[in-house]
C-alpha cells in the first residue's frame, strides 16, 4: 500500500458525519447497534442511558424509536445534565 492510497484511506473516514442536527439539538453516532452515542438496545425498544458524574449510569428512559431516544441524550447533553 503506498502513502497515496493511506491518504485516500483517511480522507474517506472524515468525509463520513459524525452528528446530524434535530431541533437545534446534535445527534451524535455512534457504532454500536442503534448508531447514536449513548443509545442501546432494550426489549421495548431503545433505553437512553448517560453517565452523570459524581452518580454513575442514569437511565432517561426507554423509547419506541431510537431516534426519540437519542433525541433524549442530546436534551440532557444541552442542560447540562453531563
């Protein structure tokens, strides 16, 4: 592999989003199943689960949509919550 094609490599990896904007708030992916950071599968559907400093792991919830779920760590990422 020549230096050109591990430039093309690392150009490709930042022209990927890592966050997509909804209701002023940022979604950001991640890389496990429900590809938004701090998002995870549950048997009703998606739990929203954030680490609070000084608490440990919070649950804000188990959603129906993954989306709803990751719109709900992105509303306590803007408070302030963590």
């Amino acid at each position: 592999m020549s230096d050109d094609d591990v430039e093309d490599m690392d150009e490709s990896k930042s022209d990927e989003p890592t966050s997509e904007h909804v209701d002023g708030l940022e979604l950001i992916f991640g890389r496990g199943k429900s590809g938004y950071k701090d998002v995870y599968p549950h048997r009703k559907g998606w739990q929203a689960k954030v680490t609070v400093e000084y608490k440990g792991v919070c649950s804000l919830g188990v959603f129906k949509e993954k989306k709803q779920a990751a719109l709900a760590v992105a509303r306590a990422r803007s408070s302030g919550l963590y």
